[in-house]
C-alpha cells in the first residue's frame, strides 16, 4: 500500500510540469496562429492572452478544448467567447496599465483575467449566480487580487466605482444601456454587441466626447449570447 502511494506520488510529480508545459504550448499556438496572425499586434494583449490559463476557467469536460478558436459552452446557457474575440475587444478598448474597467456578463472570468493582466482595476458583474460564484472562486485561485465582482443586473453598471476608463459587454443587447454610457469617462471607450438574440449582432465601438456628447462605430458582425435581465 505504502509503495503503491509513493508511486502515485511520483507520477504526479513528474505529469504536473509536463502538463503545465503543454498548456503553455497551446497558448502560444493559439496566440500565434489565432490571434497575431489575425491583426491583433498590442503587446499587451498578446502577453495577456499568453499568461491567462484558460483551461482553468472552463468546465472540466471543455478542458481539452480550451485554447481551440471557438466559444465553449459554460452552462446556464452561457459561453466563453473563442480567444480571438476577446483579444480583439481587450486591444479595441487600448488598455494601460492605469486603467480602471468595467466589464459586464463575468462569465467563466476569461475576460476578466485578461483585463487584469494588463490594468489596475477590474470591476465584473454577473448575473447568474451560480457562475458568478465559480468565475470568482477560480479567479481568486489563479491569484488575480486587483479584480473585484459582483452579482447583478449589469444594465445597471456599477455606479459607486464610477466612472470607468473602459467598459467591455459580453453579451448582446438590443440597444446600448444609458447608464453604461454615463459611467464612462469623458474620453472612455465601450465596446459591446449589439442586436437582437439568435441574430448577427454587430460589436459596436462607443466613443464618449467631453460633454457627454459619444458616438458609435461599428467594428465587425458577432454572435454573442443575450444580455439578460432581472
């Protein structure tokens, strides 16, 4: 018994590296031939979308799909957005250091955790429990302290960490929620899908002017899950 546990005690010892080692192999893949090869060119985002352990952040039966280049069902009728997505709305946004960022539909935490690889601050709402309990657990494991969450109606924003330098929406809406707009900053970005669920949605760049005054720029045709609602 003594000997067969030793055993187990070595495989384990030497698969931990060796699995570690592979995952790291995979992101740089996904980077390489997914995300750079594509346009995104933020070193920033790059060295994000490098670090942030994706397989930690999916459900354990979409663990050995984590860095392929598609969304990936996360339950509750929810997705993790496929890699080049998130890559793109992070570097759209121009993350600095500096920055505080809201992000609205936490998810698995994938967007949050790339977020905080680059900013100060990360703010997050979810609003189904069940996943936002888990995103926060598995984020406050993989060491990520400077993001804070929460469980809400995101239409809502955030108000007391307001304003923010950037907002990112991770789920569709059929128009863009007033008081997102009036928590950004003056000179702040937004991106966010909008359209009508079951639809292409078009992932518009929100732009706020000083004054309040904001415009609208639309970057591409997307597929996102629908913004829900209390």
């Amino acid at each position: 018994m003594r000997l067969g546990f030793s055993i187990l005690w070595i495989l384990i010892y030497f698969l931990i590296p060796v699995y570690a080692q592979q995952n790291e192999e995979s992101r740089n893949h996904m980077v390489e031939r997914q995300i750079k090869a594509r346009g995104i060119e933020d070193k920033a985002v790059l060295s994000a979308m490098r670090n942030v352990q994706r397989h930690q952040l999916v459900p354990k039966d979409q663990v050995r799909n984590a860095y392929e280049d598609r969304p990936l069902p996360i339950g509750h009728g929810q997705t993790i957005s496929q890699p080049y997505i998130v890559a793109f709305m992070t570097e759209v946004i121009q993350p600095e250091p500096n920055m505080k960022i809201l992000e609205i539909g936490t998810g698995s935490g994938y967007q949050a955790a790339v977020l905080a690889e680059i900013v100060d601050e990360v703010y997050t709402i979810e609003i189904v429990e069940p996943l936002g309990k888990t995103a926060r657990r598995n984020l406050n494991n993989l060491g990520y302290s400077n993001i804070t969450s929460k469980i809400a109606d995101g239409f809502y924003g955030w108000e007391e960490h307001a304003p923010f330098d950037a907002i990112i929406v991770t789920a569709a809406s059929e128009y863009i929620p007033p008081p997102l707009i009036e928590q950004l900053k003056d000179g702040g970005r937004m991106v966010i899908p909008v359209g009508a669920p079951f639809t292409t949605q078009h992932l518009m760049l929100v732009e706020k002017r000083k004054g309040g005054k904001w415009k609208t720029r639309n970057l591409l045709p997307v597929r996102f899950v629908p913004f829900t609602r209390n």
